[in-house]
C-alpha cells in the first residue's frame, strides 16, 4: 500500500510521483520508505509492458534503476498502470548540470557510474537507445571524507540508468515498438551518424550518446550548438550528412579530451565499448581532486 505525496515529473510515456510506501500484513514487497510510482494511462499499455518486461531483464546492477512490481489503478473510471521504481533523491543528470558545467572530479566520477551500467546492459545483449542526462539518476549518499581513512572508499551518488521504453535487443533490425512514426529513436542532440542514417542502433550508438553526455556535463550545454529556433532536421543533417562532430573546447584536460575523442567518432566501429572506456585514465586511476568553495572538500576513489 502506497500514498501518494507530489508529482516528480513526467516519463516518456507517463507520469511519475513519490510514494511513501505503508506496508501492510498483506504485502510481500519488501519496499524502502520512499518509491517512485510511474503511471501510464490504458492507450499506453503496450509501451509500460515493454519498460516492465526491460527491467525485468536489466537488474542486477546497482547503476541501474531498480523496478519493485507494478500494479493497476484506477481513474476518472479508467484503468491506469503503475511502476512502482527505485527513487533516485538526487534527482537527474539534468537537473545537476549548471549553465557553467560540472566540477572535474563530478564528471568523471557520473561518467564512471555511467559506462559501469551501461557495460552491464551491453553485456546483456541490449541497447538503451535513448541514454542523456534527463535519464540518468543520482542516488543519494555521503560526500564526507576524512583524509585519515583514505584510500578507503569514498561514498557518493550513485548514477542509475532509467528509462528503458526505447531500449531493444543489439542486432536486431527493423521496426519495434520502442521507435518512432518515422523509425528514430532517442532525442536528436543524442542521436548517433549511423542511427540518423541508416536507423543503426547497437552498443556503439550508446557510447556517442555517452560523449555527448559527457561533454554537456563538461559545459552546461549541448555538446552540438544550437538555438531555440534550430529545428530538429536541421540538427539531424548535421549529425548525418555532414563530416562535423561536437566541439571540444580547449580547456577540456588532456584526459578528458581523448576520452571525447575515443566516443565522439564518427565511424561506430572505431568508438571504444563500454568496457574499453572504464579502463580510460578519465575515469580508471586513483584520483585526489580538490575543489575550492567556502571550506576545502577532498574527494577521491580508487579503481
């Protein structure tokens, strides 16, 4: 049994809310005190099912969301299908990037979170087709670090990959119900060469959508340059037909730069896998990073 307490935002097929879970002597879920319940109404059953039936196949991981059941209610006299979810208290990659971009050790640190679940649903044999910060979660944890207890490690959120309505299984071609009227799947600023082109979507398509991530992280903005008034065509033809790839700004650490360039590659089979990317000095090597606020925090891991 579960009361409903706010509104937490909308899915790509429903609407999702916090829960505050009453269990009761009739219940056998074992749920944490706070869920997120993620509701679809009846003339969307078929892309719930799917997003079910995903997590279903994709848990084990703890970068990926995890899914507790699901269940039917009702309203206004209609059926209305519930997933009751893994609440994510840090809320999304989205809502944490900043106009000016993220701090060094926070990027490579979600970034590593990132290629950790995404390695697990490519070994699975699936693709999730649709990866960007509004689908990558943070769960909460401790940023405290005490310099006497290193190289102990450090507890931080935890990213967690959700939102698994476009995911589909690697190799398989042709339509699906994870795609669009048109064939695409995923959002345009995200999109891979060879999903704009050919509709190709395999582990690789991932790893460009991880760049471009990545990259947004780095600036607080879109790894490609655009405008309110870009239209998304215009976005695709870029992304398709021409020999462009996303800028990398000079800044950007050496480090940082050739982990870029081993995913923002326009031929897929010269990108790097999930696997390849997490043994990169970006994100693999023992790291001490200091950031300066109003008091000196430290942060490190080991691999």
């Amino acid at each position: 049994m579960m009361k409903i307490s706010r509104p937490l935002g909308r899915g790509s097929f429903g609407f999702v809310s916090l829960a505050v879970s009453q269990p009761n002597d009739e219940s056998k879920l074992d749920l944490p005190s706070l869920v997120a319940i993620k509701s679809a109404e009846v003339f969307q059953l078929h892309s719930f099912q799917k997003e079910c039936n995903m997590h279903a196949i994709l848990h084990g991981s703890p970068h990926i969301l995890r899914c507790f059941g699901s269940f039917v209610s009702e309203k206004n006299g209609f059926p209305v299908y519930n997933m009751v979810l893994e609440y994510a208290s840090g809320g999304s990659l989205a809502d944490t990037i900043r106009s000016t971009g993220l701090p060094d050790f926070r990027v490579r640190w979600y970034t590593r979170g990132l290629l950790k679940g995404l390695s697990h649903i490519h070994k699975l044999g699936y693709v999730h087709c649709d990866i960007k910060p509004h689908n990558i979660l943070l769960g909460g944890g401790s940023s405290r670090f005490n310099l006497n207890t290193w190289p102990k490690r450090l507890t931080q959120e935890t990213v967690k990959i959700a939102d698994f309505g476009q995911t589909k299984k690697a190799g398989k071609m042709g339509t699906d119900d994870g795609q669009r009227h048109d064939g695409r799947r995923g959002s345009p600023l995200f999109m891979a060469p060879e999903s704009v082109l050919y509709q190709e979507y395999e582990p690789y398509s991932d790893i460009w959508a991880v760049g471009c991530t990545v990259l947004q992280m780095m600036t607080g903005k879109p790894a490609w340059k655009c405008d309110l008034e870009t239209e998304t065509c215009a976005i695709l033809y870029r992304i398709g037909f021409t020999e462009k790839v996303p800028e990398i700004p000079s800044w950007v650490s050496e480090e940082g730069r050739d982990f870029l360039r081993k995913c923002l590659v326009r031929d897929p089979k010269s990108r790097w896998t999930a696997d390849m990317l997490l043994g990169h000095p970006f994100v693999s090597s023992r790291l001490m990073m200091k950031e300066a606020t109003k008091k000196e925090l430290c942060f490190c891991y080991e691999v």
